[in-house]
C-alpha cells in the first residue's frame, strides 16, 4: 500500500534552498522568523490539503462515508476553510470551534457537536446555527437537549456516544474507549436511553463511539465496528429500530520521530472497510453511512514551529541546556505527555551534528522542557530552531502562562506566506483584566 502524509515527520514541501536554509511551501524559515519573528507556528496548506487526499482516495470505494475534521486538533479559521474546501464536514467540542467554523464558511450540516457536557448556551447556539449532528454523551444531555428542542419546536438529530470496552495502547490520558472514561453511555445504558428518545424531540440516527488518540494498531478499529454494527442489529430486533449511521471516531497516529511507525491512511481505511463488510454480512443490516473524525492526522504534520536559540548552561558532568523563547506555552504536550519531537536548526540543516544538546523551553518551571537529548550542529545563540510536527495541539493547548504573549501563526503556500493568527500584543494580554473602582485611588 502507498505511503501517505501522516507517516511523514516533515511537510511535503520541505526542501533545503540556494541560501541553505530550511524552506517550506517555497518559503524560507529563517527569513519567515526575520520577518513574523517567533515563536512562530507555521502551516504548510499543500501537505495539509495532501493528507485531506489521502484520506479521500483511501475511503473512496465506500460511497457512504463522511469524512469529518476534529477541530480539536487545530481550530482558526484560515485552517477551516482550507479543510472545508477539500469536502470535509467537523466535529466540534465547544460553541468556540462552532463559531469558528461556521464563520470560515463551512456547512454547518456537516459539523456535528461533541463533549461530555455542553452547555445550554452552547447547544442553542448549534441550534441556532443548524449543527447537522449532535452527538449526546450522558442522561443529562438527553433530557436538556429535550428541553430545548421541545421550547424551539424542533426536531434535533443526534447520535448516541457509547463506550466501547476497548483499549488502546496509547497515552492513558488521550484513551476514550475503555469502560473507565468519562465519555459516552456505557453499553448497558442503551436500551434505557433508546427507549428514552422514542417519546422525545430527538431523531435518532446511529451510535458514535472513539477508541483514542496516536493509534498505531489497526485491529482495534475492526473490533470497534463490530461492537457498533451489533449494536445496530441489536436494537432492529428489540425496537424496529432502523439505524443507519455509525460514527468511529479518529486517532491514526502521526509520525513524530523516527521509531514512530503509524499505518497509513490506506492500511486503516483497509482494515475499516473490511471489518465493515464482515459485520454487514456477519449481523444481517444494511450498509450504514460511516463518518471518520480524524484530527491529529489531518493537521499534525502540516506544522512546524520556529524558535530563536538564546542562553545556554553546561551543567558539570551533565546535559549541555539550550534555551528557546518559547516551550510550555506554545506547546504543553512535552510536559504533559512526555511527548517527542525530532527537529533541526533551519539555518544549518544540512551540516553535520555534533553534539547531544537539550533544548529549554523560557517558562519559569523546571519541567519546561522541549526536547531532551537531541543531536545537532553546533547551536549557537539567533539559530532559528525549526520542531516538525507540530500542527495539532500545539496552538490548541497555547496559554499565556508566566504572562507571555501567544505566538502568530502564518499559512505557507507556493512561496506565498499569510498571517492567519496575529501575534498577541502586551495590549491583548491586558484586555480583559478590569480594575475595580475601590481599587484604582490606589493604583
């Protein structure tokens, strides 16, 4: 089976330039960190729209799939608009990636709405804006979303969330399949929800169910839909009831170093296809309509980050520290998933390494950081740092801790580059701190 973006640890478009520099989509990173300054988060569109390829052409013996982009992930709507072009629909946790998405354009019959507990705020507002799908999680859920859709005198088409029982082997924190998670209604709380929504507002269409996030297995997506296409069998048989959709969730994995070994896109739609066809035959329904969240291998690989290398420490008889104007901040996955990344230094890419380094993030905290133990070329302070694979999460999880600034990001394509997130400002950091009247005689 072909190769496929997500099995790549840099861009498509990554190439070294007449200068020596490290350049994608045509443009050069040392001149993108002049520029833009850093840190910098920089999306290459032509592998972000290669992967949406992929996916597209590895499903496309299937005619009844939607395909759906976890905005998660990365949500901005530059992004959005890149993937709602390539026909993706979106699935959405917050009433932020529902703005976000509905304002870039994209067909809000496409985005379904996900979470464990939504907001009435925010269900009225997929109302208002005509999510295609709402994905309801618990008990509590269903009898609020009642409520609403009975005082708009609407009909809401949903989706049941369950848990499957399976386990990945993947960072405890990113599995959602297993039975102890918060997500989702446990298989033997089908039936009381079903039976729940049939004197309801709620238009039942299927079951929606995700096993976890980084899968490098494959198994786990077969054994996945055979739990949902009984599910379906079972619940003809008990209530006449005809469902035909079955959400599966994402999770491919991205390849973030050189040990990471992540399927393709073709390998998983194989084995998803598959399994699909066995449990069709196997449980005697229809062929339902089958939708994919991925969100990580969408975007991941489509982003680096630059920083400028600044201070550095010799520690006697240790590591050898050098410090980065950004880390934690700008990306948390090292100090909460012991995360790895594999970079280079964009002005020297191409010469030797000669030495083990650990690059530090400027973040007041020991854990703070980026990569440990990496070899490189003699780094020196002003080298542009450019960390691959850092599309998804990174901007997702940024923060303004230790009150730094959030970074910008820009969109690369055909040697073009386009700001699409300024930079914060010092202005922006303080735009919502209020002083209260008693207190400002003494300010």
């Amino acid at each position: 089976m072909p190769n496929s973006t997500n099995q790549f640890i840099r861009p498509v478009t990554c190439t070294v330039n007449n200068q020596g520099n490290l350049e994608v989509g045509g443009c050069d990173l040392v001149e993108l960190a002049q520029k833009y300054g850093t840190p910098l988060y920089v999306v290459d569109e032509a592998t972000l729209r290669s992967v949406c390829m992929d996916y597209k052409c590895a499903f496309s013996s299937y005619e009844k799939v939607n395909m759906m982009y976890a905005s998660k992930a990365l949500c901005s709507m530059a992004t959005s608009a890149v993937i709602a072009s390539e026909g993706f629909g979106f699935d959405v946790v917050s009433a932020g990636e529902i703005y976000t998405v509905y304002k870039a354009g994209a067909d809000m019959s496409k985005v379904l709405f996900n979470g464990n507990n939504k907001s009435v705020d925010e269900l009225l507002l997929a109302l208002e804006l005509g999510v295609g799908r709402i994905s309801v999680d618990n008990f509590f859920e269903l009898s609020l979303l009642n409520e609403l859709a009975k005082s708009k005198n609407k009909t809401v088409d949903i989706l049941l969330r369950i848990t499957p029982g399976i386990e990945c082997h993947t960072h405890e924190y990113i599995q959602t399949g297993h039975l102890d998670s918060k997500f989702g209604f446990d298989l033997t709380q089908i039936d009381e929800a079903v039976e729940y929504i049939q004197d309801s507002n709620l238009k039942l269409h299927g079951l929606h169910a995700h096993i976890g996030s980084q899968i490098f297995e494959t198994k786990v997506y077969e054994d996945e839909i055979d739990i949902l296409i009984r599910e379906l069998a079972r619940l003809d048989e008990k209530y006449s009831l005809k469902l035909d959709e079955i959400n599966i969730g994402g999770g491919l994995g991205v390849k973030y170093t050189d040990s990471d070994l992540p399927p393709s896109t073709y390998e998983i739609a194989d084995v998803i296809l598959k399994g699909l066809n066995k449990a069709i035959e196997k449980y005697g329904v229809d062929a339902p309509t089958i939708f994919l969240e991925p969100g990580r291998s969408i975007i991941s690989t489509a982003g680096v980050t630059l920083y400028t290398l600044g201070s550095s420490k010799q520690v006697p008889n240790g590591r050898k520290y050098f410090a980065v104007d950004g880390g934690m901040a700008d990306n948390a996955r090292p100090s909460m998933y012991q995360a790895q990344y594999t970079a280079v230094i964009a002005n020297k890419p191409e010469e030797k390494a000669s030495q083990t380094v650990t690059i530090a993030g400027r973040f007041c905290e020991s854990g703070d950081i980026l990569i440990k133990d990496i070899s490189l070329p003699e780094p020196e302070e002003g080298d542009v740092l450019c960390v691959f694979n850092t599309g998804a999460y990174n901007y997702s999880m940024a923060s303004n801790y230790n009150r730094v600034e959030k970074p910008a990001m820009v969109l690369v394509n055909n040697s073009q580059s386009d700001i699409i997130v300024k930079r914060e400002s010092l202005d922006d950091l303080i735009s919502h701190d209020v002083i209260p009247d008693r207190l400002k005689t003494n300010v």
